[in-house]
C-alpha cells in the first residue's frame, strides 16, 4: 500500500515536472509570439509623444512616461504631440500627426446626398 503511494507520488510529481518545463514554455511561445511588443525599439515606433523643449531641429519630448532626446526636420513648440518615427542610440526621430482623411458621411436608405 505505502510502495503504491509512493510510485504515484513520484508519476505525479515527473509528469508535473515535463508539464512546466516542456508543455507549459511551449504553449506560452505559441500563444505569445504574434503579439506586438510592447518595449524597446518595436513598441516605441509610432507612439504619441509630447514635445516638452524644442530648439530648432531638436529638443526633448516625453514618452512613457521619461524625457528622450528628439531630433526633427518640422518645427515644434512645448507642448505639441508628435510621433516617434525611428531610433538611433537615444534619441528619436519624431514626425508631426497625420492628420485622419475627412470621411463622407453616411447615409441611410431614405436619405439622399445633397445636390452640388
């Protein structure tokens, strides 16, 4: 009886063992790996940051919550919003916002679109 116990105990415990080293890692990569990432270089590229100095072509903008060296061929002032465009080192190239296309409206069935 006691040697039954044991011999289960052990299965149990070598199955949980190939479970987390094994089954567990492999799922959590397959799962995971389409994600964006969300650091370093990859998850900075086309955030919203926030020009804090400007001085000509460079100055300093806040993004995440930290102030980063920014250079820029578009004039900013304080307080203007940009988008990160590339790294190199620590400084960001940074880009005035796109501005969204105006869309039509749209229209239901029973409405007709104005005469020109």
């Amino acid at each position: 009886m006691v040697q039954k116990l044991i011999f289960v105990l052990i299965i149990s415990y070598i199955i949980w063992e190939i479970l987390e080293h094994i089954a567990f890692p492999v799922y959590w990569l397959i799962r995971n790996r389409k994600k964006n990432l969300l650091c370093g270089e990859p998850g900075m590229i086309g955030q919203e940051v926030v020009v804090k100095k400007w001085n000509e072509s460079r100055g300093q903008v806040l993004a995440h919550g930290e102030l980063w060296k920014a250079v820029s061929r578009e004039p900013f002032s304080a307080g203007d919003t940009a988008i990160v465009q590339s790294i190199e080192g620590l400084t960001l190239t940074i880009a005035r916002e796109q501005a969204q296309p105006a869309q039509a409206p749209r229209l239901g069935r029973d409405q007709e679109a104005a005469p020109a």
